[in-house]
C-alpha cells in the first residue's frame, strides 16, 4: 500500500509538471517580435483610445498570453471530459436515429491505456480504477489551472481602462485563428472517444441477444 501510495503521488506530480509545461509553451504569434501580434495590439489600443507605449503593449500581451492559456485549457477539458463520461458509462451518444436500446456501458479509450500502461502495471482487475484515478486527477489540475488564469486574467483586465466585450473578442478572434489547428485535432480525438464508445455500446448490445456461435461469426 505504501508503494501505491508512493506512485500514486509521483504520478501525480508528474501529470502536473507536464500540465504546466504545456500550458507555458507560449506559441511564436504571441510573441513580442510577431508583426501579427503588434499589429493587432496597435489596433486593439487605438479603440481603447490608449497610446501605444511599451507599458500598454507589454500588459495587452500579458493579457492576450492569459486569454490563450484559458482557451488552450478549455480545450484539452472538453476532450478529457469525453473521456471520463465515456469511462463511467455517461457518455451521451448522438445519432439522428433513435436507439432502441440503453446500456450504461463503462468504455475506457485506448488513448487512456496507452498512457497508463507506460507508467503502472494495469491489468484487467484494477483498469477501472487506476484509469478513474488518472483522468480525474488530470481533470482536476486543468480546472485548478483555469481558475487560477481566469482569476489572474480578471485581475489585469480590470486595471487596464477600456477594456470592453469588444476587446475581448478582438483578442479570442486572433487566438482562435491561431489555435484553429490544435482545436481541430482535439475535435477528432473527441469524436473518436464517441465512434469508439458508440461501437462498444452496439457489440455490447448485440451480444444481450444471445447470438448462436454461427452469428458470432458472421458478425466479426
């Protein structure tokens, strides 16, 4: 039990050293030497009706970087939130069609054992809870994250004067742009945890038919 508890919090320090590490990587169209960023920053201080000084420059930068670091989180939440429904049974499955079945079906994505099985010895007895442990604790560094940069971000809109909804849409607007890509790949993974889920749930389903060994079969 000590050694579990000794990886459990290893793991767990880990996760959150790997968390920050990504949520620092500031991307290169948030830099200072980016003409895309200036320019946008020149544009959103003249509709404050504030000079463009270094001061000025430095804290809209501070806080589109803070903006980013939200949005980036919210992000990677909703697709490891796709995750834990999906590992407890409660994933939603959307189809046109109406399903004439409903299973509770506890499916863990493969992305999930693939990470886990570099670290822990998971086999099938103890999967269900090593996978619930590790997906709720990284769910719970992103939200601790997410408020402390939206508690932050607050903080610094608030001292800048002028800032309005306007403002903070120029500065989503930008960073969408740019993010479009990395929004898009977790889109797909998120969709995968569904495919997969939808997949698990019609064998499942299947099966509660009692299929003779012949249907087995056919149907692999």
């Amino acid at each position: 039990m000590s050694q579990l508890s000794t990886h459990t919090v290893n793991e767990k320090l880990t996760m959150m050293k790997n968390i920050q590490d990504e949520i620092n990587k500031i991307p290169d169209y948030l830099t200072k030497r980016n003409k895309s960023f200036k320019q946008m920053r020149y544009q959103v201080l003249s509709t404050m009706e504030l000079p463009t000084t270094n001061n000025n420059m430095e804290e809209l930068r501070k806080i589109t970087i803070l903006k980013y670091k939200i949005m980036f989180i919210q992000t990677y939440h909703a697709l490891w939130t796709a995750y834990l429904k999906s590992g407890i049974g409660q994933l939603i499955i959307e189809s046109k069609e109406q399903l004439n079945y409903s299973i509770n079906l506890s499916v863990w994505p493969k992305d999930i054992k693939i990470i886990i099985r570099k670290s822990t010895n998971m086999n099938n007895t103890n999967e269900n809870e090593i996978c619930m442990n590790f997906v709720s604790n990284y769910i719970y560094e992103l939200d601790h994250q997410l408020k402390k940069y939206e508690a932050e971000l607050n903080k610094r809109k608030n001292n800048l004067y002028g800032y309005t909804l306007t403002i903070k849409q120029m500065l989503e607007t930008y960073i969408q742009h740019n993010l479009s890509s990395l929004r898009i790949e977790m889109a797909h993974k998120t969709e995968l945890v569904y495919y997969d889920y939808h997949i698990q749930t019609l064998k499942l389903a299947y099966y509660h038919q009692n299929p003779n060994e012949y249907q087995v079969c056919v149907y692999k």
